[in-house]
C-alpha cells in the first residue's frame, strides 16, 4: 500500500513514511494512492467482529505484513486497548426513540482521541525501536487530542512531546489533563489564542525541513494518516451495530451522524463509503459552520471569527481533513486539489466547482447546532433516557431529534459521542443538569500543574524551537 500527498508531485510513501511524516512535503496530505473495495461477503465477515478486531482488519489492508507482520499488529492494538475501561471498548447505547449513541470515549482521557492515538502511539514505538531512533511530537489542541497524545506517549523513552492547548478556551478538565502531565518527556505551552492561531507556529516550525529533521519532529494532530485509518473502525462498526439485517440480498443504509471539528472522522466515513461500506453521512456542526457552508452551497470559507460555543473542541474555522475529502471526491485530483487549498490559505476561502460541491452533498448531509440547541439536547435525552451527553455529542442528537420530526418513518441511524459528559461539567450545568464527575477526574484538582505561557506579545516559534533544542540536549542532541 503506498501513500501520495493530496497536492500531488511529492514522492509516494509507504505507511511508516506517512505515520512519521505528517504533512506531505509539499503542505498536502497523505492518503492511500488505490484504496481497497469490500464486497458484501467481507462486509458480512466482518459484522462479528470486535471493535480491536475490526482495527486489525482495517490496519491489515493499510499497512501491509511486509511492515507490520499480522501477528505483531494483533499484539500491537491488543496493547492499545488494554486500558480502556468498557470491555467493549466502543459500546453502543440504544436509547428512546431509535437513538443509538455508540460510545467512542472509555479511554484514559474519555475523549474518542484515545481510540486513534493509542494504536498510533504503539505503531509508532514499534518502528522507532526497530530504528533505534528517537522523535518530538508537537501537538496543537482544541481540547482533547492534546491530553490523548500526552497518555499515548508520557515516560516513553523513545517519544518526546510538546503540545499547545489555547488557554482559555477548553474546558478546566480538559486544560488539568494536560497540565498535570508530569513525564520528563512533556512540555505543555498555554496560548493567547485560539486553536487555529495555535496552528501557525506549528506549521512554520514543520516548514524549516533541516530542524525538522534535525530533531525528528512529527505530528499527531489528524493530519497524521495513523489517525485516520484508526478512526474508520467507528463507521464500520457503528453500521454493524445498527443495521437493520445483513440477511438480505441487499445491505441496507445506515445514516452516521459525526460531530465534526477538524473533519478526521469525516473523512474516516468518506474512505469507508467508497470502500463500500452503505453509510450516509451528516457533519454535525456547531456555531463555526464551515462544512456546513460546504457542503449546502459550496461556500468553503472562514467566518469573521471563531465562536466560542459549548462545544469547544469543535470551535475551529480551518477544517484540515476537508482536503483528503475533496481529493476523494474529485477523482484523486491532485491539481485542483492544490489550487482549493492554496487558494484557500492565501483568501481565507474559495467556491467549490460545482461538480465537487455536488459529489460532497451527495456523499453527506449537513446540519449546524447552536448553543440553545445543545442544551436542550441534553436535557431531552437525560428527562426520557437519564443518559447524560457531552454537548459536541448533542450537536449528533441534536440532529436526529430534528429528523423524528421532519421524517414519517427515520432509517437505521446512529450517533457518534465523541466524550464523556464528564469533561464538560459547564455544560452539564447550564442544561440545568448536574454533573456526574468519576474520581479520576475529580482527583485532577488536587495534582500539581505545569504549563508555560504563550502570550500574544511573544515569538511562538522562536519558544518552541528553543524548547525542543532543550529538550534535544536532555538526550544528547547537540547544536
């Protein structure tokens, strides 16, 4: 299986370039250069299977025994899953009304982040003690990735981190489980900013290709194909939970509802429809509408400003991952997929060609939730279910609610809850709920923080090369 960057012209990798890569050479993104079809009877074949096995299958197809041998990937996501708290590790609650909320958060950080970067993490170490080398993960967060990367990879010899969360602008819990992160290994910086301006450092810093190389660096933002691959696991599984019958000579539809920030799980379904899995998918949005815009009128532009809603994690104006999306759609178009994105970054938008906006709005639908709508969400779903949500969940709930009401009869449909109610104590609250916070997460409040600020007067690349050359030296790394 070999990987090519989204903006063409950069040479194809295997998967251990792409893991250890991030961003293709030239800014575009890898995905796979043929991607496989499934037909009916694997499909069916693999109904049975468990969540970590359908991650072995998916992985097997992707990465290839010449990489990884099957028995070392078997071992590899059994180790990655061997500290999620569900035996299931991805259960599906059916709740009233045809609601079906399958579960993505009984990791660590109970935040579906988990799901993808601790097989990622594994894949990672894996080939780096093969190498005998050693590499910096920088990190920037809306909220969760950033505290699933520190638990993927914290007290790993082989594995130092660096992540920027944008101070104030996640919740107290998701900020404590980063910052009290105290492996020597993590360096955790909090920005005057917003979770796109936190993005630009970062993309400068990987643009200097010798200090790249230099100190090894790689992300494990979604941009990172590992992710993605990981997290198509959740549509395969969510249409084997939730279809109706497999018996028949067709396979019914299945509508997924994703909430979408930087659209990984979307584009996760996106691959997984074209490898022929029968999903209908709905990007979930909040307030920040972007993919909305997108895929109702082709209109693929920033806003004058982020909004800050409930839903934190998904208050993001530069959906990344629409990229692999748009290239999947166009054919594989490498050219028009470069001249969207760079026209994209220089104006701050672009109209899709018609044909492409087409494609995108009959590959999914779309649906933008504001905070009102959030909290009645949750209250609804906790009066009929006592079953409490995360608000980026009820962005999901919020549409299938919408749905009982404009459809006579609703098809099979199931929603993705990408965390635990538990890390949005704020908004439990102001949908007049009360929180139901586990020990581990009450025990945060009593651990000593570490975090460096990032104000807005100051040079955020200058401070994160002079903290990875710090960190370099710890290991012997010399100027």
């Amino acid at each position: 299986m070999w990987y090519v960057s989204t903006r063409g012209t950069a040479p194809r990798v295997d998967f251990e370039g792409a893991l250890f890569a991030g961003y293709a050479p030239n800014g575009g993104l890898f995905m796979p250069e043929e991607l496989p079809r499934l037909g009916e009877g694997t499909l069916r074949q693999w109904s049975a299977l468990s969540y970590p096995g359908l991650v072995t299958e998916l992985c097997t197809l992707f990465i290839g025994p010449e990489l990884i041998p099957r028995d070392d990937l078997e071992g590899l996501v059994q180790r990655a899953f061997s500290r999620f708290r569900h035996r299931d590790v991805v259960p599906l609650s059916r709740l009233r009304n045809g609601l079906n909320v399958l579960e993505l958060w009984h990791g660590v950080t109970y935040a579906f982040k988990d799901l993808s970067l601790c097989c990622t993490a594994q894949f990672l170490q894996y080939f780096l003690e093969k190498r005998g080398t050693h590499v910096t993960v920088v990190v920037g967060t809306s909220g969760d990735t950033g505290s699933a990367a520190i638990e993927s990879v914290q007290g790993t010899e082989s594995v130092d981190i660096v992540v920027l969360l944008p101070q104030g602008h996640c919740t107290k819990i998701q900020e404590l489980q980063m910052t009290t992160a105290q492996g020597e290994n993590v360096r955790v910086f909090g920005v005057e900013g917003n979770s796109d301006e936190l993005d630009q450092p970062i993309k400068a810093l990987f643009a200097d290709e010798a200090f790249v190389r230099k100190h090894n660096l790689m992300s494990l933002n979604s941009i990172n194909w590992a992710r993605v691959l990981v997290q198509m696991a959740h549509h395969f599984f969510a249409y084997f939970r939730c279809a109706p019958s497999l018996d028949g000579p067709l396979l019914p539809p299945v509508e997924v509802v994703v909430p979408t920030g930087a659209a990984g799980n979307l584009a996760a379904g996106c691959i997984a429809q074209k490898m022929g899995l029968p999903i209908r998918l709905v990007a979930a949005v909040n307030r920040n509408d972007v993919i909305h815009r997108a895929v109702q009128r082709g209109d693929f532009s920033l806003s004058e400003t982020v909004h800050p809603t409930l839903a934190s994690a998904m208050d993001i104006q530069v959906p990344y991952n629409m990229e692999r999306i748009f290239w999947l759609l166009s054919g594989s178009d490498s050219q028009m997929t470069r001249a969207l994105m760079e026209q994209f970054e220089r104006t701050g938008g672009v109209s899709l060609p018609k044909e492409l906006q087409s494609k995108l709005s009959a590959a999914m639908t779309s649906e933008s939730v504001g905070d009102a709508a959030i909290t009645q969400t949750m209250a609804r779903c906790w009066e009929e279910n006592r079953y409490l949500l995360c608000p980026h969940s009820a962005v999901a709930v919020s549409y299938h609610y919408q749905q009982m009401h404009r459809e006579a009869s609703s098809p099979a449909r199931c929603c993705l809850a990408p965390a635990s109610a538990a890390k949005f104590p704020e908004a439990v609250l102001a949908a007049g709920l009360t929180p139901e916070p586990p020990e581990d997460i009450l025990a945060l409040e009593r651990k000593e923080t570490r975090c460096t600020p990032m104000r807005k007067s100051d040079d955020w690349v200058q401070m994160l090369r002079s903290t990875i050359e710090d960190m370099g030296r710890r290991r012997g790394v010399t100027s």
